[in-house]
C-alpha cells in the first residue's frame, strides 16, 4: 500500500490548504481505514446522540483491547495491584472525582482561551458537575464500601470448580501475556474543528479500568498537561480522556505538506486517517493501535 | 522449530478471557432502566472474540455496546467470531450471591448439546461458544458484579494430541496466501463462520458440512489464542462435535488448524497458526447432555469468585438521570 499523489484538480481536497475534514471526507477516510485494518471498524452509538451529518452506522471509528506495552514504573505498579487486600482489585476514581475534575480545570484555565474553544470549556466545567452531582449522596466518597465477594462460600467449591487438567493454568500462559495495559479508542468527528477526534478509555492487565489518573502514564509528558482533557463521550455517554482537537488541522496541514512536498501533486483524503493515526501515535507512543501499512 | 512429539499428550486449551468494555456496562444500564427492569428473565447478550491477533494479548471475550442489539453480529471487526451469551442479571446483591449456579451454567451447556445434536452447531458454528454471564448492576453506585462462565462439553475421554506444528512447516508460502484468502471470503459470506473444512492440498476452504467431513480433511477454526503450544477454548465444543460426526465407531485422528489472522502492514499474515493432530474420543452413545467443564472465570488473583467493576467515576450521571424511570 502507498500514498498515491496525483495531480488531477478536482480530486484536491480542502483538507490540503486546511488540514480539516468534511463530515464526508470523515466518512472516506474512515471507510478507507475499516477496509485496510480490520482491527478497526464502525461504531454508531447511543440512538439520540446520532449526528444527522453522518450516516447513522458511521458515526465514529472504534478499535478494542489495543495493547499498551509497558512503561519504567508500571510494572511495580501493577504488582502492588495486585496484592490488594480482600482479592479484589479496587477500580474507578471513587471518592476522588471532585479532585480529577479540579485538575481537569486547571488544566483548561491553563490552556488558555487561545487555544480551547468555548465548547471545551463548557464540556470540562459541565462534567465538573456530573462529578459533583454523582457525589451527592456521598456514597461514592467511602471507598471502602466496595462490596468483597470473596468471603461467599457458593455452597461448597465443587459447584464452580472443574476437575480440569486440560485446561491450561493461567501461569502456563507466558509472561508476555502478563501486564500489559488495553484501551479502546475510538475517533469521533469534532464539528467545531473540523477534524476527527480521539477517546481512549484504558483497563489494566485484568481488563478492570484504569484508577484514578493512570492513563496520564500512556500519554507523552509533554501533551498530557496540555491538551489531554477528560470529558463525556459525545456517542457513548461515559467520560474518559480525549485528546483535544484545537491543534489537529494545523499539524494535518504541516503533514500534508510534507507528504506533497514541491510537487504539484496532492494526498488523497482517503489517506486522512492514516495520516492522523501517525500524528497521534507522537501524543501515545506506547498504545499499539494499527496503521502502518506505510512510512512517511 | 517443527515440534514433534512421540507421544501422546493432553491437549490443554487456553481459556477466554472475559473483556467487558466500559460501554457494555453502560448498554446493560440503560438496558435495566429502559427494558429489563426488575425483571430477573434470561435474556440473550452478543458476545465476540477476536482472532488471535496478537501474540502478546490473552484470549479474549469481548463485549461492547452492541451487546443488546437486535443483531448479533452489529459492529462486529473483521477479524472476530461472535459468540451467544445468556445474561442472568439479578436485581439485588443477595439474589446475585445466591444464585444456583450449577442449574445456571447447565442451562448454557444443554443449549450447546443441544445445537451439536440437532446439527445446528455444524450449519452456524459459532454456536460452538456461548457462555453465560451473571451480574448485578448497582446503579446507585455505577458498581458492577459480575461472573462469566464458558462451558466445555466433555468429550468420552480427554482429546489427546499427537503433534503440534506451526503452519509454515505444514503448507507453503503459496498455500498460506490461499488459505488466508478462502477463510476471509468465508467469513465475507457468513459472519457466524467459526470453523471450516481446509481440503486436499490447503488450496479450498469450505463451511463445515456433514457430507464433507472426513478424517482425511484439515478442520479448521478461527482460533483466539495465540499461543504456540496450546489451541484457544472454541476447540473444546468443536472436538465433541466431530467426535460425535467422525468418532460414533471408535477413536479417530483428526487435522485441527488453528487459525489466527493479524495485519502485518496491510497484509494478513496467519504465520502464528498451528497446526495440531488430535486423537478423537469415542462418540458419545447417550442422546442426553454428557458431563462438561463449567469454566467459571477466576478472578485476576486466580479464585473462583465473581469480579467486580467499579464505574462510579466514568458514567455519566446526568445521561443516567435523563433515562431514569
């Protein structure tokens, strides 16, 4: 597979002087990666959060359990996790959403207005208050209520224990299976800017969801604080880290460029994608997800 | 590396493991809210698993936010067989924890019998795993309980395995290249292929059939392990269903690919594959559900206890509030 440059004038997308997409163009693009990369597919969504500008089926691109390979300190990390006491791993940022959120505002107030548009803001301080209201009822600041099941006793262990050699021992599996974080991503179409957008919601090596700020981990340090923002899912009605958009077309533009380079020639917008994927994986070095099907 | 073993051994499986994702959690909210209830009824829930795509990831189970849908096989990835769940979701934390489990898991493992026996299992093999999942969902607190199990159907003895081969020492390069074809033009024509029939020189693959089932063909199934030793837990129900077609005289031999896909710069590439020879037991006489492993899922610190998922921090409250009843 390679980029095919051709120089045919009504094959030129906006996307070249712009770096942005059309809902169509999205869609091109998208279907284009779904067909190359059959890790990836189309997802639609909840129902009433359909936008009329894309095809019901097609309204954001979705991939699971994209591994996540190791950082310097998570293996320790991970090993204490796993030594919980009461056998079962604690998850969730329970008791702790009031302080993300804060952190989250700080994070935009950092940003500053030149760079967030006023729909960022508006999300960030709205999911401030689904945090608070969440707490209301002040269960979720008692961690400690996380209900164990461990001390059940399901009427002798003969009713879920199988006499089993042939099933293979979770040890024997090999280490290589052992540790490695997952996340689903998923890319929506951001309407304000025009260009696609990521979520990536992340669960340790026992699929259960990342605690608190884990996920900082994955993201290089020099975006994390800057244009990594937790909010709600514009399809799927959970909040989870995005990456922000408000620099999206202008790196796009610097990348097709560099692509076209003297020539005349032009990218098709198919290619969009793939060429986003690449910018994208500079901000998630570690997250494996699958687009190399070239080198720029 | 071409292993060869003089021996007979057990033929070990890997299990699945289960991958909720976090917009399951969420559809089986709005599900409770919007349809099910204080209704306890069983209802069915679309499951998947990816093939063997990465060496590196555990077996998995997966469930999304399609689970609920009217079609199984919604959303689907490319490289994934669907799999049919049964959903028992109790409406309190006590129901949850008294369950019996044993009539539960039973009713998951009479249903696949009962496909393998009707022939249904051999026209959709993906009927070859359905697994059953418990839960308690605590909406007041986003908490979810939960318990998979996968059950086996228990073959008259123990499947034991003559050889296993990576599939490069088994078919060449060009042989390779046609398989991965036939069994993606497969599972173009039916996205509830699970297992096929790979005849004479590699060349053909075609939908399992009665009729051309034979210990002289390479039986074949979208395998979601990626282990070079050991076959992924679909080959369990598999094995009882060819010994029931090809073993009602007497143990058999028999040729099991298993085949895993991945996507190697924009190619498939099925080079992690193994090839496998397995002795067939003896077909089961008795029409009636034989003995099966029950496959319960340990917990991540290898107990046989339920899991729990805890949400409260990433569902979105105000959404929740808007679809309350």
């Amino acid at each position: 597979l390679a980029l095919d440059q051709h120089g045919t004038a009504s094959k030129v997308s906006t996307f070249q002087k712009t770096g942005k997409l059309t809902p169509e163009e999205f869609v091109i693009a998208g279907d284009f990666l779904v067909e190359n990369f059959p890790s990836w597919s189309w997802g639609s969504g909840l129902p009433e959060k359909h936008r009329s500008h894309l095809p019901p089926d097609k309204q954001f691109l979705q991939t699971r359990n994209v591994p996540c390979y190791p950082r310097s300190n998570r293996a320790i990390a991970e090993n204490e996790l796993g030594e919980d006491e009461g056998g079962w791993v604690e998850t969730g940022l329970a008791g702790d959403d009031g302080d993300n959120m804060d952190a989250v505002a700080e994070i935009e107030v950092g940003m500053g207005a030149a760079t967030i548009g006023g729909d960022a803001a508006a999300a960030a301080s709205s999911g401030s208050g689904d945090a608070d209201d969440g707490d209301a009822d002040g269960d979720d600041d008692d961690f400690d209520d996380v209900e164990s099941l461990d001390d059940y006793d399901y009427d002798g262990s003969a009713v879920v224990e199988d006499d089993d050699a042939a099933a293979l021992p979770a040890a024997e599996e090999g280490a290589a299976t052992v540790g490695n974080r997952m996340y689903d991503m998923t890319i929506t179409y951001d309407v304000h800017y025009s260009t696609p957008r990521v979520w990536l919601f992340g669960y340790d090596a026992n699929h259960q969801p990342l605690k608190k700020d884990e996920w900082r981990e994955d993201f290089s340090e020099e975006h994390v604080d800057k244009t990594v923002t937790y909010e709600a899912h514009p399809h799927l009605g959970y909040s989870c880290p995005s990456i922000h958009p408000c620099r999206h077309a202008q790196a796009m533009l610097r990348l097709v460029q560099m692509i076209v380079g003297d020539t005349d020639g032009s990218v098709d917008v198919k290619f969009y994608m793939m060429i986003f994927l690449k910018f994208i994986q500079e901000i998630i070095p570690n997250i494996e997800y699958d687009y190399t099907a070239w080198a720029m | 590396q071409t292993r060869h073993r003089a021996m007979a051994q057990l033929l070990r499986f890997a299990s699945f493991a289960s991958s909720p994702d976090i917009a399951f959690w969420h559809a089986l909210s709005r599900q409770k809210l919007d349809h099910m209830k204080l209704s306890e009824a069983a209802r069915p829930v679309h499951g998947f698993y990816p093939i063997g795509d990465r060496p590196d990831v555990p077996a998995r189970l997966c469930l999304g936010d399609t689970a609920f849908g009217d079609d199984p096989v919604a959303e689907l990835p490319a490289l994934a067989c669907p799999a049919k769940g049964i959903l028992m979701n109790s409406n309190t934390l006590d129901a949850f924890k008294t369950r019996d489990l044993q009539a539960d898991v039973a009713v998951v493992a009479q249903n696949i019998w009962s496909d393998i026996q009707s022939g249904e299992a051999l026209r959709n093999t993906s009927l070859l795993t359905q697994f059953l999942l418990l839960t308690f969902a605590d909406l007041k607190k986003y908490h979810f309980h939960y318990w998979f199990a996968f059950p086996a159907l228990k073959c008259t003895a123990d499947p034991q395995v003559m050889s296993t081969k990576p599939v490069s020492s088994v078919y060449s390069p060009e042989q390779l290249d046609a398989l991965a074809k036939g069994a993606d033009s497969l599972r173009q024509k039916s996205r509830t292929t699970a297992a096929f029939i790979v005849t004479g020189d590699g060349s053909s693959v075609e939908p399992l059939a009665s009729d051309k089932l034979s210990c002289d063909v390479t039986v074949g199934f979208f395998d979601p392990c990626g282990l070079a030793d050991n076959p992924g837990w679909p080959l369990r129900n598999l094995l009882v269903l060819l010994s029931q077609t090809l073993a009602k005289d007497g143990a058999k031999t028999v040729r099991i690919l298993c085949y895993r896909e991945r996507v190697q710069d924009g190619t498939p590439d099925i080079s992690h594959s193994i090839v496998l020879e397995v002795v067939l037991p003896k077909a089961h006489e008795k029409p009636e559900c034989p003995d099966f492993v029950k496959g319960w899922e340990k917990n991540p610190k290898q107990k046989l206890t339920p899991r729990i998922c805890n949400l409260s921090a990433t569902m979105n409250p105000t959404h929740l509030a808007d679809t309350a009843v």
